[in-house]
C-alpha cells in the first residue's frame, strides 16, 4: 500500500510539472499575441514603443536578424569575387585614365561564377565600387557598355 502512495506521488507531481509548463508556455504565448498585430488580442498599450534615431530602430529581430546578417555576409562575398573578377580584366582608357571593363566581356567570364551579375553590379554601384549609365544591363543589348571602376 505505501509503494501505491509513493507511485501516485511521483504520478500526481509529473502530471503538476507538465501541467505547470504548458500554463507557462500558455501565458507567454498570450504575451506574444498582444505585441502582434496580425493577432486578435493585438494591444496597443503593450507594443514595443520605437523613435527614429533609437538603436534598433527598423533593425530586424530575432530570426529575421540573423537572416539579414547571413545575406548582408552573402552580398559581401559576391561583391568580393566581382570586384576580384573585374580588376582582373581591367582596361584603362588613354584619353580619360578611367579604368573599365565592358559588359559583354564580364559577363562571359562572371556567369561561370554566379548567375547573379546584374544585381551583384547593382549593388557595387550602390556602394560606389563600380559605375555603369543607365539603371539595368542586358545580355547582348549593353554587351559594349563600360562598368568603370570607382576605386
């Protein structure tokens, strides 16, 4: 008899335990839904309050900060092989001293690398890496337009 007193002790605190875990994980869960607006329990009084100029102002959390840091380290790399790739084939024009490469040429050799030129180009003339008129190159049409290195 004291061994089925014992057993339903042990019985009654494991099933206390787990009930006390899924309360808790209840309440945070609720917690969560009132800083979410796309939830139904969204509560304006509980959201998170940001200013401009703050740290972590528009900064991804969480997940989508590490999603961000991984493509942030991605760009890097593949604006590093670009940048390797056309100072590899560089011209320097006598008139000028601008040192280029023209499309065409790059985009032969690039596309064995990466199939992204066109935004990897994009995004070293946002960092002011490289420069090329107009907004967008296409195969064959631009093969003659020269990417002059801003370096």
């Amino acid at each position: 008899m004291l061994i089925m007193n014992s057993q339903s002790d042990v019985q009654a605190s494991t099933v206390t335990s787990l009930s006390e875990k899924w309360d808790q994980h209840t309440n945070d869960f609720v917690e969560r839904q009132k800083i979410n607006p796309f939830s139904g329990r969204y509560e304006v009084a509980n959201r998170p309050k940001w200013t401009k100029g703050e740290p972590g102002y528009a900064q991804p959390v969480g997940t989508a900060a590490a999603r961000a840091e991984k493509a942030r380290k991605y760009i890097d790399k593949e604006l590093d092989m670009l940048m390797f790739v056309v100072r590899s084939m560089v011209t320097t024009d006598e008139d000028t001293h601008d040192s280029y490469v023209l499309f065409g040429n790059l985009f032969e050799r690039y596309t064995k690398i990466s199939s992204n030129l066109v935004g990897i180009l994009i995004r070293a003339r946002r960092r002011n890496l490289v420069d090329f008129p107009g907004e967008m190159l296409w195969q064959r049409r631009d093969d003659n337009v020269p990417i002059i290195l801003c370096e």
